[in-house]
C-alpha cells in the first residue's frame, strides 16, 4: 500500500487540540501528525486538503440502520449500511440489534455475525445487543427476566462479535447478567429503564458503567411525597463518577438542554452522541413506506413519525432519522465547549466505552481512519473518508 500525505489541513486531536498541518499513513496506519511544512518526498501519493477539517472517523455506538437498511434484517442490509455510512463521517458502527425470543434469533444472529468481516465502507467494531434483559419496551425490544444461560446462547451464537449488550437495572436476576458480560469482555450499557437508586448504583457495581440514549426511554420516577422531585436511573447515571452516557443529539428525542447539563456534570469524556438512527436516516423529507407495516413520515431536520391516519399512535415518533454528522454539528451550535472536545464525543470517546484503543484518535500508530469535512449551509459534510488507509468516499466521485 502507498503512503498517502494529505497537507494543507487543520487536522484535529480530539480533546487536546487544532492545528494547521499534515497527517501520513501507510498500510492502514496513520504514520505522522505534524504542524511543520510536509516533505512530499516521503509520500507515494499527496492530497491538498484546502485548508479544511482533518479528524478521525466518527464512531457509532447506537444504530439500528441507515437510509432503507435495517440490521435487523440481516446480512445483505448490513453490508449495504456499511458501504453508505461514510458519506456521513462515519469509518467505525457497532451495528444494533433488537434480539426476539426464540431459536430464529440465535441463527439470525449466528448470520450477521458471520457478516461483519465480509463489509467494504464503515467497520463493524462489533455487534450491539439492545435486550432481551431490559424493562420498558420501548420501540420494539422484547422483555424477559435475567438468565445466564440465554444470554451465553446468544453470545455464543454472536461468535465473539457482540461486543456491548443493553440492560436494565431492575430487571429479576440481571446481575448475574451482568458479571457474566463483563467476565466475557462485553459492554453492559444501560437502558429502556425506570430503576431506582439503588437498583441503578448495583448495576453499576456489577460492571454496567454507560447508559445509552439517556433520558430517552427513561420514564421519570412516581412521586413519593407530594413536591419531592423524584430521583432514579438518570440522577444516578449523572451522579455516579464511574458512570458514562450518549444520547440521541438530534433535538427531539433529548432536549439540548439535558445534554449540556449532563456534559457539565460527566465532562466531555464522560458524553458521547449516538444516533439510534433507524429506517430513514439520511433520506430527503417526504413520506415512506416502512417494513413496519405502516409509513413514516420525515420532515426537514425531523425524526420519522407515524403517517398511517388509523394508527393508534399516528403522529407519534417511530425512531432517528439522525447522521453522525448532523449530531456534531448540533453539538457545535448547543455546546459552549471548544471544538475539539465536541470531536471527541463522536470519536475518542465512543471508542473508549468500548475498551477501542486504535480508533477515534490522530496519532501515530491509530488505525488511518479519517474524514475531511467541509462547512456547507451551515453543517459538517464530509468530502472524503478512509477506514484502515483505504479511500471509501469521496463526494466527487459520489457528484453530490
């Protein structure tokens, strides 16, 4: 492989700082980050990035799909997603999965794991399994009571792809649940929960230290004395140093104002953006038919609602239509913080949740996944992608 420099960027180190410069790779590495004038005998190949953003890629802890694609329906969906999620900022996905009962899921899962290595765009860093150990359904998780066995049925099934599975606090017997994940080397997030207190601090004890779409499926508490505001899962979550979180940053699933409160209590280390996004992601507003059995309709900047007049719950949100990018560059507008840490909740810090040491840094050493932004009507577009070295986007050749 040859050794790519691209110079003429200010390249960004998330948490720690802007520079102007240039960035080199070889074989999938980056090689040298530096802020002194390039020597462009050292390079194959050399890429004048105009004077743009340079940042590693975007890391997605939280996604259940993409544009028409659903994880959920298995292999060829999945490596459709891959293929698109680039356009987006996005080199890194653990894709999610809403696991049903039954001995289908274990071969559906038992397939999509099979999949992940055979994917050209995104890397899959690994599976996410959100349920069946939770407590408030939610869109569409299904619900049962801890059990050890199951859950060593599914992860077997996985092939050592699952990489992070969701929980809930209260659930009967989920902290064997949870020894059993972090005996494994799996992520215990928490989610789709109303636990106490005290339910929520033995969950965390146990290993389950990230909670995922915080505030978003988490009913606030019943009063217990008529004005005591009542306390639970997200007050400790948010009280608890041990304990980090994402949310959904698309300003209708979370108000901006619950992320800043939560940046200002974690800090920027302890916030990372997620999507959730599901079917229509990216599409242009307009009304689409769903595998649902209903349509959705997306209006500009909007999640998907439901369209279908005799729907029960017709107007009601029926998931994300949220990118990677967009997030950032909502949290660009509602954050009071400097760039660079905003880059790191959508990079560096993702990666950290997951234990991910070669992603979502500029260093020497760190996998050479990158994205060149741009600014374009007041949003960050990306104008090329590489994951592990490897060009898989670039908007020209897209002619978009």
């Amino acid at each position: 492989m040859s050794t790519l420099l691209i110079h003429n960027v200010k390249w960004v180190r998330p948490g720690i700082g802007i520079e102007w410069g240039y960035v080199r790779f070889l074989d999938g590495k980056i090689m040298e980050v530096c802020a002194d004038e390039p020597n462009f005998t050292e390079a194959d190949d050399r890429l004048d990035g105009n004077g743009n953003l340079l940042t590693p890629g975007l890391i997605d802890l939280h996604t259940h799909g993409v544009h028409t694609f659903c994880y959920d329906n298995g292999p060829e969906d999945l490596r459709a997603a891959a293929a698109i999620l680039p356009r987006y900022g996005v080199t890194g996905v653990v894709p999610t999965v809403v696991p049903k009962l039954g001995e289908k899921q274990l071969s559906a899962l038992s397939e999509l794991s099979a999949a992940v290595s055979d994917v050209h765009g995104a890397t899959v860093v690994g599976i996410h399994l959100e349920g069946p150990f939770v407590a408030v359904t939610g869109a569409a998780c299904e619900t049962c009571d801890g059990d050890v066995v199951l859950l060593d049925e599914m992860l077997d099934a996985c092939a050592g792809r699952a990489i992070v599975m969701s929980i809930a606090p209260e659930v009967t017997n989920v902290i064997p649940v949870i020894e059993r994940l972090v005996e494994r080397g799996i992520t215990p997030f928490i989610t789709h929960t109303r636990a106490s207190v005290e339910q929520t601090l033995r969950a965390i004890d146990a290993g389950a230290r990230h909670a995922t779409h915080l505030y978003d499926v988490f009913p606030v508490p019943e009063e217990t004395d008529p004005g005591v505001r009542p306390v639970g899962v997200v007050e400790t979550v948010l009280g608890d140093s041990r304990a980090t979180c994402d949310f959904i940053c698309d300003g209708i699933h979370v108000h901006p104002m619950a992320i800043r409160a939560a940046v200002a209590a974690k800090g920027w280390q302890g916030v990372s953006l997620i999507t959730d996004a599901s079917f229509g992601a990216g599409l242009p507003p307009g009304e689409y038919d769903t595998p649902w059995g209903y349509p959705v309709r997306i209006e500009p900047g909007g999640a998907p609602r439901i369209a279908a007049p005799d729907h029960p719950m017709v107007g009601g949100l029926a998931g994300s239509a949220l990118t990677m990018n967009d997030g950032i560059s909502n949290l660009m507008e509602w954050l009071d913080l400097p760039e660079e840490q905003i880059w790191a909740m959508g990079t560096c810090t993702p990666a950290t949740v997951i234990g991910e040491t070669r992603k979502g840094v500029l260093e020497p050493g760190a996998d050479a996944d990158l994205v060149l932004w741009e600014k374009h009507d007041g949003k960050l577009r990306p104008l090329r992608t590489w994951t592990a070295g490897l060009s898989v986007y670039d908007i020209e050749e897209e002619g978009e």
